[in-house]
C-alpha cells in the first residue's frame, strides 16, 4: 500500500442530507509519530491502518491529544477506505487497542459485531431525570447501560441531562449509561435515541454502536423487532450532531440477540 502523509476524511453514520455523524481521517500507513500526524489532520479522530489482508486488518485511533485504543467510528471509516481497492473479504477481523472485533460487509455498510445481547426489565424512580418515562431495562453487551422509554419524540428532544442525576441513577442500578429512546424517527427510522454516560467520562454520545446495540436488546426482549427483516435503523438524537446506525440483528431461543451495528461512511476529502 503506497504510504501518503494526507488523510483521507471520511463522515461516519451520518443521517441522508446530513452534516452530522463523524469525521473521521484515514491514513493508509501507521508509521512516524502518529499522535503529530492526528494532531495536524484537524479531525477529531484519526485511524491509522497498520497491517491489511483478506482476512483482517489492523489498526491505531488517536484522538488530537491521545492514543484511543478503540473506535467503532474510526474502524468503519477505515473498513470504507480499503474495500474499495480489493484489499478486503467481505467478512473480516478487525484488531484495535489489543480487541478483535469481527466485521462484514452488508448492503453497502460495514457492521461491526457487538456481541450477545441481553436485557431485563427493572423498576427505578428516574423522576430526577426530569422526564416521564415508561418502562425501564438494564441491556448489556459487555457493559450493562439502563435503558428508558420515554413518551414521544418531543420529549427525547427536549431532555437537557444532568450529569449529577444520571451518574446518581447509573449507580443504583449498576449500570454504566443511559439510553432515552422512542420508537420512529426521522429518515425512516424505526427508532429514535440518546446517549448518555458521565461515569465513562462524557455526558452525551453522538453516534454509538455499542449503546444502539443495547437497544436493540431491549426491542428484542419487548418483542418490537421487525419479523420481516432482520436489520433495523436508528436515529440517534444527540442536539446538532444527529447519526443513523444500522443494527443486523439473530434472535437467540434464550432471549439474547447476537447483534452487528454499524453504518455508512462517505468520503468528503480528497
């Protein structure tokens, strides 16, 4: 693979017609001193592709002031960046941070697999959220997120968080985040949600795989999947940064749901 020193940018999970999801550089080798090279891309993340085969590829995510380790955005935009020169299978292992997370390609998209989800109905006062809510879950896909439905798309919309509130309720119920969803959504979409985790040290994601496929654990588990297909969109609803991810979803006879999230990456530069 020829070495360049100018990323290719890419926008990850970003809605049609969109200027949300991410942007993500793409840089074809992982030599030099990547964290000056991330730093000068001007993105606010930058993959750098180290070894790529048929089989797998392996890659580094930096943020403009540190090594990540891990990044679902970072891993789809680099997936985008080598399918098209003949590089890859169309199911691959992606390695990052010392994980290997399998991949595919499917429809257009690349999904990467989240693993075996579960959920389980809970009962917890969340009125210092300061929205009404419906039912409650604890989803888990590795790390367990609680899980609410709220009344309507306006009032996904308007919920301001509160660091202090959502941390408060995460711990006593011993989960790590917080996801407010409701069914729909713009573009199509059969559900709508928002992100939050302040005990993982941000108070709102834009665009993730891993609580989107917590979700979709819990739609699984309330029988809300669709029976005629097994992917499904979501609109995930953060204030000025809206994304669009698309879950693949195989019910399992115990309950779980082996789930892959992913979505589109478009290349905007060069």
């Amino acid at each position: 693979m020829t070495v360049t020193s100018a990323p290719a940018l890419y926008r990850v999970l970003s809605p049609p017609g969109s200027e949300g999801g991410r942007t993500v550089a793409v840089f074809s080798d992982a030599s030099d001193n990547l964290q000056t090279r991330a730093t000068s891309s001007g993105a606010p993340l930058s993959v750098f592709v180290g070894a790529a085969d048929v089989a797998g590829v392996s890659l580094r995510v930096f943020t403009p002031d540190k090594e990540k380790g891990t990044s679902d955005s970072g891993a789809l935009a680099a997936l985008a960046f080598l399918q098209p020169r003949g590089v890859l299978l169309d199911v691959v292992d992606v390695t990052m941070g010392g994980e290997v997370m399998p991949a595919q390609l499917c429809g257009g998209e690349w999904l990467l697999r989240q693993g075996d989800v579960t959920a389980r109905e809970v009962e917890t006062d969340f009125s210092s959220l300061g929205v009404t809510g419906k039912t409650a879950w604890v989803a888990s896909a590795g790390r367990p997120n609680l899980v609410m439905e709220v009344a309507d798309a306006a009032a996904l919309e308007g919920f301001t968080p509160d660091a202090d509130a959502i941390s408060s309720l995460n711990r006593e119920t011993d989960t790590t985040g917080l996801i407010l969803f409701t069914m729909g959504g713009p573009n199509r979409a059969d559900v709508s949600f928002r992100a939050f985790g302040p005990l993982k040290g941000f108070l709102e994601d834009g665009a993730s795989s891993h609580m989107f496929a917590c979700l979709v654990g819990v739609l699984g588990g309330t029988g809300r999947l669709p029976t005629t297909t097994n992917m499904i969109r979501g609109a995930q609803r953060m204030p000025g940064a809206p994304s669009r991810l698309t879950a693949q979803f195989t019910p399992a006879p115990d309950g779980a749901a082996d789930v892959w999230v992913g979505g589109r990456a478009e290349r905007v530069q060069p």
